[in-house]
C-alpha cells in the first residue's frame, strides 16, 4: 500500500472545473495529492477577491508556504493569471517551469505580434494598438472592419468584430464597476511585467486586428528541453454565422499536408519565442484562398477542456503530459489507441440574452451526469447583472459544456443530439441542431 509520503505532490494554481474534476479521478487516488492555489474568477464570492490581489505578494506567499514540503510540480490551466504565476512560483521552489519572458510575450498580444512577425513574417493580419484614452477616429491604427480586444485578456472576454467607429465607441464604453473589474483583471500582469521584463506599452490597452477568414483550429503541443512536440489538432467550430464556438472536436478533419504545415508553423513560432517549457495550444486559421496558415493567438497552458479529448481518441489524457512534463519526466503519448474515433467538447450558447427557462437544482444537474456516464458535463449557471456582463463581455451566454466520445462522427452527433434532448431548462427559443447539419457542417469545412 502507498503511504502518504509517497504520492506525488502537485500544486495547480487557479484550478477550473476541468482541473479540480480531473483531480477527484479515481486513477489518481493513492498515488498523486493534488494542493490547490488560488481563487475561481467565475464564481462569487471567491472573484471578489480579485479586488485586493496582488500577483507579486501571491507569488511570494505561496512559494514560502510550500518550500519544503515535496512539490513535484507547479501546474496550471488558467488562462488569465495561471502561466504567470506558475513561472514565477515553479522558480522560486527550484522546479522546471516555462521561462516568464515566453509567457510574458505571448500574454502580451502587441508583443505576441511583433514576434510572429519577426520569426515567421506573413502568420499575422494588420494589426495596431488602439490606447484607452482614444478619442477619435484618427486613433484607431486598422481600417474597419476589424476585431478588437483587450491586449490581455482571455477567455474572448471583450474581443468582438467592430464595422465602424460608432460600433468601437459602444463596445468600449464601459461603466465604473466594469472598468474597475477590467482594470484589477489586467492589473496583475502588468506588475509582473513591469517587475520582470523591459516591456513598455501597457496592458490596459486594446489591438486591433484584421479580420482571418478559413478554418479556425486548435494545435496542442509541449515543449521539453527546447523541443516541441505535436500532439493533435483540434477542428474549432462556429455556431454557423457568428463567431462563438459550438464545439472543438478531435481529430480534425483537415488534409494530412494541412496538418502538417499547421505542425510546422507551431513548431518555429513556440522555438523562436524561447518557449523552451511547457504545454501550450495555438489558435490558427487557414486562409481558404492561398492555404496559409494565420496565427490568432498561442496560449502558454494546458486547454483543461482538451483533458478528455485526446483520451478518449488516443488513450492518453493531456492531464498526464502536464503533470509529468514539469516534473521533469517523459511524457508518455499515444496515438488512435483510445475507445472512440471522434471525440467533442460541446458548447451551449444562448444568444438572446434571456438565460435560462428556468433555474434547476443541484439534484437535476446530478441526475444529468449519472444517466449518462460515458459523458463529462459542465453547466454555468447565470443570471441578473452576471448574465448580462457576459453578454456584454462574449456575446453570448455559455450556460454548458458536454464532452463526449462516439465510434463515428453520426455516433457522435448522435449522442450530442441526445443529451440535449433531455435538458429541460434550455433557454427559451433553443433549437437541438440536427445530425444531418451537424454532418453537414463537417463537409462543408465550417
């Protein structure tokens, strides 16, 4: 029997609801303690502790609190403050870690632009900083149309397609309690960056940039040593006309030579960012003209959505890569060895604005989850003044996840369709799309 003593300690830092259900799995029971750091940005009451954090002073405390106590490794799915943080906190315990200034570039997105230019000229679209106290049409640095977001953010949050200035105005016209929210999200990368790089455009600004048309994808990969590794590409679909994601699903059903240009241009971006550590995802598209491949942004984390994904297609879980990867062991890949053939993350999306028909109960969403097993389930439950910054924030309201597995793709949409089917607090107007167009999307390349 393994002692306590034995497991293999790991501290995740602002663990989601992917990280702490992957930690309650039982393959891990026994052999890994899983501590945690950090609070739920999405949840009240713990976000309003975003209102008094400090990112340096966080950093310090939690790598006094656990010097010492046997961490293996520092890991992190969290998209706004998690790559960041893990650096500096793996650093200060003595354990591999992604090098900062390659996390503080890519969360930089000026930054981030300026390198993709520079290491792979013709990966960008037009692109230029548009300051927060712009005034008039002469500041805004791109033609229309454009999208625009905040220099770092995440999760979509503000990033939208603007058609003119007057639409740019609304967009950015913010209340007191929103700027005070934008300005603590914001405000602990910029003290990291200004405690540890040279950088000197603030992050409080938006880019804009040109509008990539094709395909949208998701490469997922590692580093180790200074060489990256591939893992898989993953097809992101659209909700058909908007630019709102319905589902990632893998494996992608681009053409092999596609693929592999897509490999190609991860690989030379993350190597000549000096990426040289970590996992990492990169967003692309693919010009359906010239068959170019475009860069929308790398993330320097693990996707916690994709956990299951790769499983479920290629028998082994992204989890494991993360945890052995900066523990400073090889990880162990695999590939079409997993139960299913396809495999999908599911996004529920309500675009009016009117949320849910009706709120359920603990018990119903549990019910949900134990009559279909095979399936991992997520739900978001909002409404009042927190449904309505989302649909300011995204442009929509993502009130569920479903990550499923079929033998086929028909297979697939088929349980899709099911799962839906009994929900009954969908937003009112919910339409279940069919198989058939859900295939279709597949044909069609949407």
């Amino acid at each position: 029997m393994t002692s306590p003593t034995d497991k293999r300690r790991i501290l995740v830092l602002f663990p989601d609801e992917w990280d702490r259900a992957i930690a309650q799995d039982p393959r891990y029971r026994g052999t890994h303690e899983f501590l945690f750091e950090g609070f739920d940005l999405f949840s009240f009451p713990e976000n309003a502790r975003l209102f008094t954090f400090d990112a340096l002073k966080f950093a310090e405390k939690v790598a006094r609190r656990h010097a010492g106590t046997g961490i293996e490794a520092v890991v992190t799915s969290d998209e706004q403050f998690g790559p960041f943080l893990a650096a500096l906190v793996s650093k200060r315990l003595g354990l591999l870690h992604t090098p900062l200034a390659a996390v503080l570039t890519i969360q930089h997105k000026y930054y981030a632009r300026q390198a993709f230019e520079r290491i792979l000229p013709g990966t960008n679209p037009a692109y230029g900083l548009l300051r927060r106290n712009y005034s008039s049409p002469e500041d805004v640095p791109i033609p229309f149309p454009f999208y625009i977001k905040p220099v770092k953010a995440a999760y979509s949050v503000l990033a939208r397609r603007v058609d003119s200035y007057a639409e740019l105005r609304r967009h950015t016209a913010f209340g007191w309690f929103e700027r005070a929210i934008i300005e603590r999200l914001v405000k602990p990368f910029n003290d990291v960056m200004r405690a540890h790089s040279s950088f000197e455009e603030e992050p409080f600004s938006m880019i804009a940039e040109g509008i990539l048309h094709g395909r949208q994808v998701t490469a997922n990969g590692y580093a180790r040593d200074g060489k990256v590794t591939m893992l898989g590409t993953v097809d992101s679909v659209m909700y058909p006309g908007t630019d709102h994601f319905q589902r990632f699903q893998y494996p992608s059903s681009l053409p092999p030579d596609t693929l592999s240009r897509i490999d190609q241009t991860a690989i030379k971006l993350l190597e000549g960012l000096g990426f040289e550590h970590g996992v990492f995802n990169i967003e692309l598209r693919i010009d359906p003209a010239s068959g170019a491949v475009r860069v929308i942004e790398i993330n320097p984390r693990a996707a916690g959505q994709f956990y299951d994904l790769f499983e479920r297609v290629d028998g082994y879980c992204l989890f494991d890569v993360l945890l052995d990867l900066h523990a400073g062991r090889e990880p162990v890949v695999r590939h079409r060895q997993g139960r299913d053939a396809h495999a999908a993350s599911f996004v529920l999306r309500d675009f009016t604005g009117d949320g849910l028909s009706r709120w359920p109960g603990q018990r119903e969403v549990s019910s949900l989850q134990a009559a279909n097993p095979e399936a991992h389930l997520m739900f978001y439950l909002k409404r009042g003044a927190d449904l309505e910054r989302e649909m300011k924030w995204l442009g929509s309201y993502r009130y569920g996840t479903f990550n499923l597995g079929g033998g086929s793709l028909e297979d697939l949409f088929r349980r899709y369709q099911q799962l839906c089917a009994q929900i009954r607090f969908h937003p009112r107007g919910h339409v279940e799309p069919s198989v058939e167009s859900l295939l279709a999307q597949v044909a069609g390349g949407d």
